[in-house]
C-alpha cells in the first residue's frame, strides 16, 4: 500500500544476474504500489563486511580490552558508530519491510550479507536482552528472504542429499530476524536458475512480481521451531 517503506538489502556482483532481476522486479513492482523502496547494494557499495575497532568513532568504553559486542552497544548509545553503520540504522527504522536478496553460498548467505547481520543488528538497536525474538527491538517489522540456489529444489527436500530448504533457513529466519523481534514471511526460493532454459526463468520474474502484488496481505510464518523441523 502506498506510503510503505521497504528497504532492499542485495548481494550480487552482477547488476545483470538473475539475482539482479529479481531485485529490479522488487523495486519495480513495489514502486508502483507507491511504495518507497530503499536498497543496499553491499558489493556496489563496497561495504565492510568485517566487525572491527572502526565500527567505533573516538574513545573506547574500555580500551584495556576489546569486547565488539559491549563496544557497540555503548557506542550505539552515545551515538558514536561509524558513519556507513548510522546509514543502514536509518534505513532500517524506516522501514516496514526487509528483503534480503542474495545467492545461496554453502547452505547460507554470502560473507558480505552476513557481515551486514554481524555490523548493523547491534544491540541496542535490534534486540537488547532480555528484549528478543517475540519481544525484539524490530518487532514492527517484516523480513523476507529471497534467494537462489545451485541445486534443484529436488536436491533440497528431507530425503535428499541436502536436506530440507527448511533446515538452512533456520539460522537466518530465526537466529537473526526473529531473534530481532522481524516476523518473517515464507522465503522466496528460485531453485537453479542457472539450470533452467529462459523462458523457465522468465516465468520466476513473473511468480516474484505476482508475490509482491498481494504480499502485504499474507500471514508471517510460525516463528517455532516445528516450521523449520516437522
């Protein structure tokens, strides 16, 4: 619905990748409803996937030993985080919605995605114990994860040599975002588009754009463990 806030968070080299695509399909289709969409494109924007001293301007809270987890949540509220993480805070109080579009690398995300979860999810800002899952700090928001794969979706079923799609998404739906109070939306999978002919992948531009007209309709999933393990 209009005045929506959606923020886009892109890994891929390629801006002419099928994971390109599916982003330019996001924006696209998103735009038109009037929503305003936001993205962060990780590799064109050269982003530091690497938790480090740098992520604090000035004067540590304890320079005798480095602790990054202490480190940031004080920095957070003081308001002493590096510029680029200040950035992605704003884009991410902003907005209603998060889509994390990436490949799949080694049943996960990429390392600079990952590295986005590791540098931006600070506490303070995401989650703050005992503030987590349920009760998290993002807690009005949604995210959804849309990805691809190398293997075809036979590959990734309970009987099969990968295991269940299911399996993987534990760790990033639910180890991070609703860890983060973020309630989830069934992923969006494109199964080995690399394997397909065009017109097959023609036809996953076309399913995404159909999701995204009706998306803000649909129900987050059960955030427990039985979604991912039953």
């Amino acid at each position: 619905p209009p005045g929506r806030k959606v923020l886009i968070v892109y890994a891929h080299q390629e801006p002419k990748s099928f994971n390109g695509s599916l982003k330019n399909v996001a924006v696209e289709e998103l735009s038109k409803q009037g929503c305003s969409v936001m993205v962060s494109d990780l590799y064109a924007m050269q982003f530091e996937p690497r938790a480090t001293r740098s992520d604090i301007v000035g004067c540590l809270h304890n320079p005798e030993q480095f602790n990054y987890s202490v480190e940031t949540w004080e920095a957070y509220k003081r308001g002493s985080l590096s510029s680029d993480l200040v950035e992605e805070h704003k884009k991410v109080q902003e907005a209603d919605l998060l889509i994390f579009q990436f490949p799949l690398y080694w049943f996960s995300m990429p390392a600079i995605m990952k590295g986005w979860m590791d540098r931006v999810l600070v506490q303070g800002f995401a989650h703050e114990f005992p503030n987590c899952y349920d009760s998290g700090l993002l807690k009005n928001k949604l995210g959804l994860f849309s990805f691809t794969t190398g293997g075809s979706k036979e590959m990734y079923t309970k009987e099969s040599i990968n295991g269940d799609i299911r399996y993987l998404l534990w760790p990033m739906q639910h180890g991070i975002m609703h860890f983060c109070g973020v309630k989830v939306l069934a992923p969006h999978i494109c199964f080995a588009p690399e394997h397909v002919s065009e017109e097959k992948r023609k036809e996953m531009l076309t399913a995404w754009a159909q999701r995204l007209k009706t998306l803000w309709k649909e129900e987050p999933i059960n955030c427990s463990s039985e979604w991912y393990f039953k």
